[in-house]
C-alpha cells in the first residue's frame, strides 16, 4: 500500500449547463495481481470512495452521506441504485471510454460514460482519477 496524492476531475454536461469539479486527497494506492485499488477519504463531506480497475472494468464505491456502487465496463451497461442526501435514484450507467494507465510513480484512470434515468439521458460524464507518490 502505497500513500498518494489523488487528484479527481470530474465533469456532468446537461442539456442546459455543465458542471465541473477538481479536488485533491491523501489516500492509498495499492497492486494486488490483476487488480489496482485506490481509496481516499474526503473529510468535508464524510465520504469513503474505493476504487478497483481490472481488465477495462472500474467500480466505484462510496459510503457515507453519498452511497453507491457503480461500474464502468464499455462491454454492458450497468443499473444500480445511488444513493443522495435526497434519496435513493436508480440509474443507468452506459460507458463509452474507460482507460487505465500506469504512470512512472502511479495510476490515471479516465472514464467516459452517461448516465440515463428512466431511459431518458441525464448527463454525459467525464471523470478522471490521478494517483501519484
């Protein structure tokens, strides 16, 4: 397990607006096999994210005031309930792009995907993850 400096990027594009967002963390960043795990913790808001990435699939869990398991794999979309400070919404997740890169000291993971609810599209999303020593 190795500490890192995580720098989250993340962008939703709406029909009327976009919203972007980038953040920093200390977190982990650990190899096991196949598999790369990151976990950080962001202290305002009380939310644990981890993070695994193996062979083009990523999954994204998060718990605390947000709760939710997503996965991003271009071959199948994936529906799961997400859970907001104003309730639970079951989405859709549909990938487009999902890339993971080892660095000389790390990892960037950059997705791709939309997110639809109801069959209707919600957003198109770009979200990057950078872990470096």
């Amino acid at each position: 397990m190795q500490d890192v400096t995580i720098k989250v990027f993340d962008k939703q594009i709406y029909e009327s607006h976009s919203d972007t967002n980038e953040t920093k963390f200390k977190g982990q960043l650990t190899y096991k096999g196949s598999s790369v795990y990151i976990t950080f913790k962001d202290t305002q808001t009380g939310v644990t994210t981890f993070i695994k990435a193996k062979k083009g699939i990523v999954s994204v869990k998060r718990m605390g005031s947000l709760q939710g398991n997503l996965e991003f794999n271009r071959e199948m979309p994936h529906r799961t309930l997400y859970f907001t400070p104003y309730g639970e919404m079951e989405i859709q997740i549909i990938t487009h792009s999902c890339q993971v890169e080892a660095k000389e000291k790390g990892i960037k993971i950059a997705l791709d995907y939309q997110i639809r609810m109801q069959g209707k599209k919600i957003s198109d999303n770009i979200y990057i993850i950078e872990a470096n020593q």
